[in-house]
C-alpha cells in the first residue's frame, strides 16, 4: 500500500531551495513520486494510500551519521568499557545505540570500530527484523600496529604488509563494507596504569603497509578510512589511496589540493571536543581531559575550514558513543558546522548531513536525497530547521525504507 506525506514543505538534499505544498509519495521501499503545486513532477496520488498530513510541517531525507561507535555507552571510559565488557554487554549496548539512531532521525551509519564481530551480527540482526536500526556500513575491528591507538578496543595489532593483507582479508570475510586503519596515534597509551596518556601524534603504520590494506580492499571493490590526526600520517594516507580520513589535522596545501581533486573525503568528528567541553563533568570526566579537548576546538576548525575551503569533501559524522557524545546526538554537530564557519548556510550543513554522507558511502544512487527512485529514508519536523537547525532534535516522524519506524522519539518496533 502507498503513503503519501501531504502537503509539507520538501527540503531534499540536494541544495536546492525547499518547495512548499509539496506531496512525496512512497509505495513500498521507495519515493515514486514527488509533486509541489504543479511542480518536480506529477505525482498522482494512489487511490488507496494512507495519507500522512503534513501541513506545517517540513520533510527532510534521513540523516547519515558517517562515523559511530555502537558499542560504547557515552559515559563510561573507552578503555575500561573495551577491556570488561563481555561480547553479550557489547550486543546490548548496540541494540540500544541503533534505536537511538533512529529516534534521531538517523537513518544511516557508518559503524567505524568495534570488538568481537558484532557489527555482522548486528547488520543482519538489523536486516532480518531481530531488531530496529539504520542502515548499517561497517568496520568491524579495526586495524593498528602492536601498542598502537587504541589498541585496547578489539583491533588487529598488525606488523608488517602480509600481516596487514591477512587482517583485512579477515574483516572482509566478516562482511565489512569499510576497512579502518589506525595511521596515526601515541605509544604512550600503552604504557601507564592511570589510564590514557596522550602525547604528541606520530604516523604509526608505514606508507607500505597502508597501500597493502588500500590494494586488498579496493580489490574487493570495498573503501578504506583511518583515523588520521597528524600531518605525516594524513600525507602517508592519500599517497596510499586511501576513500576517506577520518577527524583530520593540519594538512599541508598540497595534500588538501590532492584530496580535492582525488575527492577523498574527511569526517571532522567536531562533536568529541565540543561536547565534552560543554557536558563532561555532568557525566565525571576528569577536568584535565576536559582542558585537553578545550584546547583542541580552535585548532580543530581551524583545519576543518582550511580543507572545506581548498574543496575538500565533508561528510557529517560524530564519533558517537565517545564520553558525551551519545547516538541520538547528532544535531550539535550539525549546528558546529555552521557555528565554526566550515558551511555558510544551514542548507549547506543538511547536505553534508545527508546526500555527501550517501555519496561518502558510495550509495548516493540509493538514498541521501528526497528523489523518486531512491529508498525512502524520510524524517518529518515540526518547524524550518533552516532557519534553527535546533529543530532536528525533534524529530516527528521517521521512514526507513518506505516504513514508519519512529514517531516522537517513540521506536514502533
């Protein structure tokens, strides 16, 4: 059976100005139609369609969260959660971070690291009806050299290019649609009792082996990130032929002007720094690490305009699950966006929140826009979120895929 949402005001995507008075139909999985007052085509509404009046009200594509951790909690230390957490604690909190998801109007997500092999379990969990969340594109472990970063939550301690090769065999075995390297980071964190030191950022995998894991993925037809916050390892990266960076550094005009033309993408991640400024002692971080992420907000946009502004392409992602970044909070980093000046306009900041995070996933085919043919991933608002992109924390109703699976931060199954 059809469902039309009737009479809202569209915003689609692709950076076009919204249309008012505008019809969206959806007939199983997908958009069929898309109509306003005679425009963006005709849309004839199905005789028996359920109707979803939205009046008032504004339709948006689902947002995509390009860069999650599902098996944290948000509050408690990552190390401690990755040591003692059994793989059954893992899977619970999960299953609680996927619903967050979608009571956020997330409809995407690109899971970049967990322990275990959770994340196979969960996307089919997920695509079999088990239980509710968003499309997943996932990791599962990530990679990094012995003692490297965050070595403690699960990753493959890899030396060497055949160790590397095997390792990310391994993860495609287990049905990963993204290979995560860890290319830079701080040996420190390995070596003290009084929980994570960090120290100055140095490339921790060598320009080889980052191009054996970049060759075994691209041969499988698959895309490779890294966690990449210091100058050397982003360069190692892009000569590698890496898909995407992830959280970013300072970046030499050279490699920006590279990663432009090669249209290798960076997730910002503004979301840790700013939130545990803003929310950390509410949830007990210690006031030293609380300093240290203060510290790294001016730097942070700083780079992250410089690579915006040198066309460099952006896709939203929060690093959730991090302290004080739960799933369900998406929105500040959409607003940080415009706050820091890396977009000039809210629109611009919906866009990379939804159509660059489908064409960062290489499904911009599929969803990421409100266009007939694609999937309908679809959340409703109540009010213009260009005008206050505050309004996305209320989201009224939520699609995935042509169903209705959230409304009023309710989940529906």
């Amino acid at each position: 059976m059809a469902t039309v949402i009737k009479g809202g005001t569209i915003i689609d995507g692709t950076g076009n100005g919204p249309f008012a008075n505008a019809d969206l139909v959806i007939d199983g999985a997908k958009i069929t139609a898309i109509s306003s007052n005679g425009q963006n085509g005709s849309g004839a509404i199905p005789e028996d369609a359920t109707i979803i009046d939205a009046t008032g009200k504004y339709v948006l594509p689902g947002l995509i969260n390009a860069h999650t951790h599902l098996c944290w909690d948000c509050v408690g230390d990552l190390k401690e959660q990755s040591h003692f957490d059994p793989p059954v604690m893992v899977a619970f909190k999960y299953a609680m971070n996927l619903r967050h998801c979608l009571q956020a109007g997330v409809t995407t997500v690109r899971e970049l690291g967990s322990p275990y092999d959770i994340p196979l379990a969960a996307t089919q969990a997920v695509n079999q009806g088990i239980i509710a969340g968003p499309r997943i594109f996932h990791s599962g472990r990530p990679l990094s050299i012995t003692g490297g970063h965050a070595f403690w939550m699960g990753t493959h301690q890899v030396d060497g290019p055949d160790a590397v090769r095997k390792a990310v065999r391994e993860e495609l075995r287990n049905g990963a649609s993204w290979i995560k390297m860890m290319a830079s980071g701080s040996r420190e964190e390995g070596l003290t009792n009084k929980g994570t030191v960090w120290t100055k950022a140095f490339p921790e995998f060598t320009l080889d082996e980052l191009r054996a894991a970049a060759d075994e993925a691209h041969a499988a037809g698959k895309r490779i990130t890294a966690h990449a916050t210091e100058t050397r390892a982003i360069r190692n990266c892009v000569e590698a032929g890496f898909d995407a960076v992830e959280h970013g550094g300072p970046i030499e005009d050279d490699v920006l002007e590279r990663m432009a033309a090669d249209e290798i993408w960076i997730v910002p991640t503004l979301s840790p720094a700013n939130l545990q400024v803003e929310r950390g002692a509410q949830i007990g971080m210690p006031a030293f690490e609380i300093e240290r992420r203060r510290q790294q907000i001016r730097t942070k946009a700083e780079n992250t305009v410089r690579a915006a502004r040198a066309g460099v392409p952006l896709a939203m992602g929060t690093d959730a699950g991090s302290p004080a970044v739960p799933n369900h909070e998406v929105v500040r980093e959409i607003e940080l966006m415009v706050e820091l000046g890396i977009c000039e306009t809210p629109m611009e900041a919906i866009v990379i929140s939804t159509h660059n995070g489908a064409k960062l996933l290489g499904v911009d085919d599929q969803i990421g826009t409100l266009e007939p043919g694609k999937f309908a991933d679809v959340i409703v608002v109540d009010r213009n979120p260009l005008e206050n992109l505050a309004v996305l924390r209320d989201v009224h109703l939520v699609f995935l895929g042509g169903e209705l699976v959230a409304r009023d931060g309710i989940v529906l199954k």
